[in-house]
C-alpha cells in the first residue's frame, strides 16, 4: 500500500510591537489555544503546529524560508490577530514555496460589550490586519485560499480541513512518477500531451520502458509467490465460472495474480506511484494486466489506459489526497461508454474493458474471465461489480497546446436500472450535473476526454483550488451551469491564461 507522509501545517500568527509585551504574551496564548483546540477538534486530516509570532521582516522571511525546507510541512496557516504592516511581509511572501491559507478569524467570538476599551480594540483587530495583509498577497499574485469564521465552529474546521487535503495533494505532485509501459494507443490525441510541460506545471516525471522489461518482473515471481495470491483472491471475493473448467479459469486468476506481484515490484524498485499500459502492445505478457491493475489501484497506485498519462498521475493525485477518509467511498478511473437517453433516466454508463478500482464498489466483488477481442492474448480475468451511489466528481486534465485545463463536473451517481449479465466489466451510472444535455455538450465545448479521474469522496472546490495553485485554468460544470455563461467563462479562460 502506497502510503502518505505524515504532514503537518503551520499555524503562522502576525502582529507587531507596537501593543507592548503583554499585548504579545496573550497573542502567543491565544494562538497555542486556538492549535490546541484544532487538533483536538477531529474536523482536520492533519496536525496544526504552533510558530512563534511573526513580527518582523527577518523572522518572517526565516520562518517561510523554514517552512520551505521542512518536507514534513505541506502548507501554512496565517492569521493576523492585530494589525501587522504588510511590507514586512513581502520578502517571506516571495520566498515562500509551500500552499498558503488566509484564516481570516478573530479569538473571541463574541463582541464583550460591557467590558470593550481601547486596549481590547488594538490587541483583537483581525477585521483591520488581515485586511492589510490580504492586500499584499493580492497585490503580489500570489495564491491563496481564504476561510472565513469563528476558527471554533466547525463549519470552518471542515473547511481548513478541506483545503489541508489540497494542500497535500499539490505538495505531493511533484513526488508522482508516472511509469509508461509501452506508449499511447496510436492516432488517439486525448491521451498524448506535453510531458516536459507536465513536469514544469505539476512536478511529475513521466518516463516510458519496453514492455518487455517490465514483462521479465513479472515471469520472475514465484510461483508459490503467485498461489499465495490466488488464494487470496478466491478467499476474497465470489468466482464466476459461468460454465468454464475451474482449473482452467484459476490458471487464468493466476496470470493476473503473477502480473500484480511482478508490476509491483517492479514499481516499488524503480520507485512509480502510477502506470498505464496499452492493450496494442503487450510484449510477452500472457494476458491484458486487468485484475492485477485493478487491484494495484486499490493498494493507491495511479493508472490510465490506452498510455493515458495525465489521467494516472491524476487518479494517483486524487487517492493522495483522500487519504483517510472516513468511510471513503473511493476514487477511480473511469471511461465515458454509452448513453441512456429515455426521458427521466438520462445517464452515462461509466465502464472499462478492466480496469476500475474496486475501492468504489457496491456489494459482492467478483472475478470474471472472459474473451477480448483487443490485444491478442488469452482470455483476461478481472473483477466484476457495480458502484455506489451518491454524488462525485469526474475530472479530465487535458493539454490545449499552450496551456493545460481542468474540467471539473459534478456527478450523481445511480444505481443501474437493470442488470447487465451480459456485460462482463466493472460499472458506474452516473447523471452529469445540471443534466445529461447541459453536462455533455459543456464537457464537449470544454475539450474534455473520454477517460477520467473520478472521486466521490473529493469536492469541486478542492480539485478547483489544486488547479489555481497550479497556476492552470479550471472550469465547473455543476448545477449552476448554462452553456451561454459556460461558453462566456471558457472565452475568459482563453484571454487569461494563454497569455502565462
């Protein structure tokens, strides 16, 4: 299983000397407290550290400066608790190099009418400060998210929270390594793209090996190795023979079990968080890696089809960042199929010839062995199983040539109508929002792809603040959708960002 640092966020608190040293002592205090009851709080994914107050233009700078080398730190939390002057901000704000959140809140959550004098005005004077600070950031460019509230209501601990997800997930870009295992299906131009422009962008490495070196790791595993796993998997989920001889079928689940164990190694070696293959070129491999991939995603690793690149590092991106979860639902690719068109029922079938993640599965697991006409080998073995319902998110990165966008569409997800007994593959059925006709002809207008990076366990806005800390465009289809004003915000999009 790929794991996730432990990171923590520092809660950076601004003020000056200008209140006097009591002023200063209760600031500290009511900065520890505030950590403090956070971390207590269950709402936040990761730690809050408390910093010294920041006062000055050298400790400000040391302080981000410090927060840049810290690769425990994956973002930092500022407050303005009284007025502190934003040119001293200005060198640590350049230098910083770590996702930044504006907390625009205040320590008392209620004015003390009877008691209010001057000395409580300049001590708890956030309404003043962080409005001077949030001058500069803005006057400089930078971006930031900004939560506003009482900093012990929970509504705004989810938020901070929220955002920590974000801030892991950009942190954690620029460790993906995308393994390409041979290219991209020929003549298909969704999955290609600029993989030196995706590293510069997003951190990513992609790197391409012969099938065949990665073939050889797999012909090495053992075959106690590989019974070990079969086992696992007949103890784990139901077996379908549909009519098939069951020694024959298991010597099917065995080729994938041996492809799991060998492309793992092999990934955990060369150190890849994420892989596609490409059913046109599969070397000495006995059979489409399907039931292996589906269950390397599972373990949190990131994959596309066809040689879809971007998709598995954003697959990868995505599992990063919902970490944790609570009762997560899951996160997976996934690929526009067919249609329903019948009036009051209108939805996509979300599907691929293997390879979905049973992390989003609803009920029985079960393994499948039947016939594919693409890529010329045995009969594959994959796990078979419809999806949950609820709302998720479906987003497709693709590269426009000059720049890369994000597209980013609200999804609720059903159960299908009928079964499918015929179908032998994973499925999802989902609505796009604000409907079918609105979501597919947005999606179309906006460039998306056919394959995407699904979630529903991630929000818009977190994937839309990933985005703009990026520094690429995103656009929303949800149900505050019109295709006039999408059309509006995909010119806007135009002007602003080709010209960066």
């Amino acid at each position: 299983m790929l794991a996730v640092k432990n990171y923590k966020f520092w809660f950076c608190v601004g003020s000056q000397d200008l209140y006097g040293d009591e002023c200063l002592a209760n600031v500290a205090a009511h900065a520890k407290e505030i950590v403090e009851k956070l971390n207590a709080s269950g709402k936040l994914p990761f730690e809050v550290e408390w910093r010294p107050t920041l006062i000055t233009n050298e400790l400000i700078r040391k302080t981000f400066n410090e927060a840049n080398n810290d690769e425990n730190c994956a973002g930092v939390i500022v407050w303005c608790h009284t007025f502190s002057p934003a040119k001293s901000w200005i060198l640590g704000l350049k230098e910083l190099r770590k996702p930044l959140l504006h907390l625009h809140t205040q320590y008392n959550e209620e004015i003390p009418y009877d008691s209010i004098d001057m000395d409580f005005m300049n001590e708890n004077q956030a309404a003043h400060g962080d409005r001077e600070w949030g001058h500069i950031v803005s006057r400089m460019g930078i971006e930031r998210k900004v939560v506003v509230g009482y900093w012990a209501d929970p509504v705004v601990q989810e938020k901070i929270g929220s955002w920590m997800r974000t801030a892991v997930g950009v942190v954690e870009s620029s460790h993906i390594r995308v393994m390409r295992v041979a290219d991209n299906m020929r003549n298909v131009a969704v999955t290609e793209g600029d993989k030196v422009e995706a590293q510069i962008k997003f951190g990513w490495e992609v790197d391409a090996y012969p099938v065949n070196e990665i073939a050889k790791s797999v012909e090495a595993v053992s075959q106690s190795d590989t019974n070990a796993l079969v086992d696992e998997y007949y103890e784990k989920y139901d077996i379908l023979l549909e009519g098939r001889d069951p020694e024959e079928f298991k010597k099917h689940v065995a080729v994938q079990a041996q492809i799991e164990l060998g492309f793992e190694r092999f990934l955990e070696e060369k150190n890849y968080q994420a892989i596609v293959t490409h059913f046109g070129d599969l070397g000495s491999l006995k059979q489409l890696p399907g039931l292996a991939i589906q269950r390397l995603m599972e373990k949190g690793y990131g994959f596309g089809a066809e040689g879809d690149w971007k998709v598995a590092a954003m697959v990868r991106l995505m599992k990063i960042m919902t970490t944790g979860i609570k009762n997560a639902k899951g996160t997976s690719m996934l690929e526009d199929y067919t249609y329903n068109l019948v009036k009051g029922k209108e939805g996509i079938l979300e599907a691929h010839m293997l390879e979905i993640c049973p992390t989003i599965a609803d009920g029985p697991i079960s393994i499948k062995c039947q016939p594919l006409s693409m890529g010329d080998r045995e009969d594959p073995a994959r796990l078979v199983f419809t999806s949950k319902e609820g709302q998720g998110i479906a987003t497709s990165l693709i590269d426009l040539g000059d720049r890369f966008r994000l597209i980013i569409n609200t999804v609720d997800c059903k159960k299908n109508e009928k079964p499918m007994p015929k179908l032998p593959t994973a499925t999802n059925f989902w609505t796009p929002q604000p409907d079918l006709y609105t979501g597919a002809e947005a999606w179309i207008l906006a460039g998306g792809a056919h394959h995407t990076a699904f979630s529903y366990d991630l929000t818009a806005e977190q994937m839309g603040d990933w985005a703009a800390a990026m520094g690429i465009e995103a656009v929303y289809i949800d149900n505050d959708t019109t295709i006039r004003n999408f059309k509006r915000d995909l010119m806007l999009g135009d002007v602003v960002y080709s010209r960066r």
